[in-house]
C-alpha cells in the first residue's frame, strides 16, 4: 500500500494523511494518487510511505517531496522545459557528475518542469564503457535490462527506472512537478505505423511494442487518466491567469512515416489527427490566458529525416522549401486559424534535435504567408548526445535568432562535453512580459530575449 500525507507546512503540522491505495506487481509497484481542492499558490508538502499488505506493521522509510500549485492572481510563473535523456548510449557516469542538467534546473526552483519526450531511449543500450575522441573512457553505471533494446513491458519499466538511478533526477523530482510528452525512443527510433524494426527486435510488431511502451510511460508519470481517452496525452495545463499550455502528442495518431509529399489534408498526411487538431484550436480560442504555449515534441522547420543515412523520409513536419505539404498542412491549418480567430500571444516549445535554437517566423519571408509572426524556442537534449543542426524549411519562414550547436564534423558529442541545454521561461506577473532563456548545464546563459504580450 501507498500511504501519502499532505501539507502546507514543511513541519507536516498540518498533515492530513489520504486513503491508502494498493500498489501491486501487476503495475510494476507503481501507484497514483489524485490531490484535489488544493489551495492556489500554495507550497504543498507530501510525505509517502509504502506499507507490507500481508504484515501492516512494516513500512518502509518515508519519502518527502513538494510542489507549488498554480496561482489564481497574476504573479510571476517560472518554468523550464527540455527533452533527450540517456540516448545514444550516454547513460549516468558519476565521474562527469550524473545526469547534471537536472541539478542545473533544479537551482531555479522553477513551478515547473515541462518534459518535451524522449524520456528515455528504449532502443538504445547503455554499455559500461565508451571510449572518447581524447582516448578517455566513459564509465556508464548500467543495469542488465539496459543491456538491449526494450521489447518486454518489464524492460520499457526498467529503462523510465534507469533514470531514477540518478541523484539529480531523484532530488529534481521531489521538488518540481513535471507535465510530460512523449515522442519515439519511448517506444522505439522514428516510430510511426511504416517503422520497420531493426534486427536487434524479436518481436517485430510494432503496435505490440507501442502498446507496452504507453503502459510503462503511464506508469511512471504523474499523468490524469482521461476518461474519454484512456491513455491519451496530449492535454491543456492552465496555470493561473498568464498562462495556458497546450501539450500535443505527435505520435500517436501520426500516418505512417513517408515522403510527405501530399497536396491534399487525408490519413497519410495525419501528424496530430483530426481530433487532436480540433482540440488544439478549441482551446486556443477558448484561452483567456496571457500566453498560449504550444509544447510540440518535434520542430516545425527543422528537417528530420526518417532515412538518415540516405536522407530520406520525413520523421516530422517539415520535408523541403515550397508550400504547405503532407503533414505541415497541419500547421499550416493551426497558423490560419490563430491569425482568422484573432489569437494573440502564442509560443511554440520543443526539443527533440538535440541543439538550442530559437526561430521567429516571419510570413514575409515563408511560402506560406497567411499567419501572423511568432517564436519557436528549442532545447536539449538534458543528457544525451548532441547534434546537428538541422536543415531549414522555408515553408513558414523561419529566421535562425540562435543556434548552438557541434556541427558535422563533431556529432554525438558527450554531455562532457558541456552541449547539454535547457530552456528557462519566466512571465512577470505584474507586466506579463514573457521571458526566455536557452542555458546550458553549466548554467550559461546563451541566449535571451523578452516578449512583450499583446492585449487579450
């Protein structure tokens, strides 16, 4: 059983201690608890602990955690996003400090932390040992599941787990609350309904891989259940009077990956879906908040390709310059609105390419013209490798403000190498200004601008 109390002191003089509730091996011993009718901004302190069934009289040692609930008035709010964890087999080494990015984050006690997926890598093995470009080694501390790619439900748990190995992990998690996506290495490199799996696989279905891969991902995040749709992810985040987040899910509802070449809105050119699109801009219109985030887990012009060895396919919107094609008829259908509707103050968040950038769109310089200019901030990856950067697609006339990236002749470079970034968002409660920082994991500021909010 997992017993849980709550407080708004750090003494736990006020705890009130909650029904407990079963956690069982069916769920790998995970358990969720709903806290409703909190206070609004408000500290609020939980203690855990987990007792025997069969013996009440044993329980383990308490856990202790907090998190900030979000405002009614219009104070500041402060949060940091990124993506890309444990990939590319650069796992937790205790000797370059762990997975140290989230310490980083941790330092600004942000209300929250907004994970853009790639949560972990499940096809991708953590070796005890890399060898450098210098000849030095990278010493990964490793478990036996990590020593393959995840095709079972226990392995999907185990690598979610892997990353709780990390004291910085740990101690980030007990202090900030943290809105998820996700994107493929949850389930497997390039997901999407054409992936052909590699020979490393014994089970080659990728729906059975997909389906094991979304109860673990369920499991190990502290997401509400959808009634409507049981695992669903994408959802809205409001928090207080300045902002509202809208969280998609470019996954699951994707057609398969192609050339995306199609000059026609159908199945084959699904990225979010019908539904998921109607969803997008109900919300948006119905937003009164200051701000409109749009936490997409892929880039809008960054080419990704599906084939990356021969340049071919397309793993995420864009495919080339021109008009709107196959899935960015999405985006071009997303932008077309929010200018018609009269929306004011969207930003578009992401990660996913494993380099910082931030674009402006600008539709003076884009194919696409029928939109009014905004920004896209990317960052990661928090501990993986870096690459890039990306081709551009002029489709919706991005401008590259920023960009911090290895270039071609040093990809995957370690996180000891320094290239490990995060994004830090502030909006001032009193003005509504908004801004945002690209910072690497030494806490480098490297780029920053502030937005000035248009009347709502």
């Amino acid at each position: 059983q997992m017993m849980v109390e709550v407080a708004t002191t750090e003494s736990f003089k006020d705890a009130r201690a909650l029904p407990p509730i079963a956690a069982l091996p069916e769920s790998d011993f995970t358990a969720k608890m709903l806290l409703e009718n909190l206070p609004s901004g408000q500290d609020i302190f939980y203690r855990v602990r987990f007792r025997d069934l069969a013996h009440v009289n044993v329980t383990g040692e308490p856990v202790v955690g907090r998190f900030r609930t979000a405002p009614a008035d219009r104070r500041d709010v402060t949060f940091v996003w990124g993506g890309d964890v444990a990939g590319q087999g650069w796992g937790i080494n205790p000797d370059d400090g762990g997975m140290f990015t989230f310490a980083t984050m941790g330092k600004y006690k942000p209300d929250f932390f907004l994970h853009s997926g790639d949560t972990i890598y499940a096809d991708g093995v953590i070796p005890s040992e890399v060898k450098l470009a210098d000849g030095k080694l990278w010493k990964n501390l490793t478990i036996p599941e990590k020593a393959k790619v995840a095709e079972t439900l226990d392995e999907y748990r185990a690598a979610h787990k892997y990353n709780l190995l990390d004291e910085h992990v740990r101690a980030f998690n007990a202090e900030v609350p943290i809105f998820v996506q996700w994107d493929d290495h949850e389930v497997t490199n390039n997901w999407s309904l054409s992936k052909q799996l590699p020979a490393a696989y014994k089970e080659r279905d990728i729906n059975v891989l997909a389906a094991r891969a979304a109860r673990a991902f369920h499991e190990m995040y502290p997401m509400r259940e959808s009634i409507v749709e049981p695992g669903r992810v994408y959802r809205t985040l409001s928090y207080g009077p300045h902002l509202d987040v809208f969280m998609l899910d470019e996954r699951s509802y994707r057609g398969p990956n192609g050339p995306n070449q199609q000059t026609s809105y159908g199945p084959d050119a699904y990225f979010l879906g019908p539904d998921q699109l109607a969803w997008l801009k109900r919300g948006l219109l119905n937003s009164r908040a200051t701000w409109k985030v749009i936490a997409s887990d892929m880039p809008l012009s960054l080419i990704v390709y599906d084939d990356a060895a021969n340049s071919k396919g397309s793993e995420a919107f864009a495919q080339g310059d021109g008009p709107p094609r196959g899935r960015e008829l999405e985006i071009a259908e997303i932008l077309r609105f929010i200018k018609t509707a009269g929306i004011v103050n969207t930003v578009w968040l992401t990660a996913d390419v494993h380099y910082a950038a931030a674009h402006y769109y600008n539709p003076n310089k884009a194919q696409f013209q029928d939109f009014d200019p905004f920004w896209e901030f990317v960052s990661g990856p928090l501990h993986a490798g870096t690459f890039g950067p990306n081709e551009l697609d002029n489709t919706f006339g991005p401008e590259v403000k920023f960009i911090k990236a290895p270039g071609a002749d040093k990809q995957n470079l370690p996180p000891s190498a320094g290239m490990q970034f995060f994004g830090h968002v502030k909006i001032d409660g009193a003005t509504g200004q908004m801004t945002v920082t690209l910072r690497d994991r030494a806490d480098v500021a490297l780029w920053s601008t502030t937005l000035d909010p248009k009347p709502v």
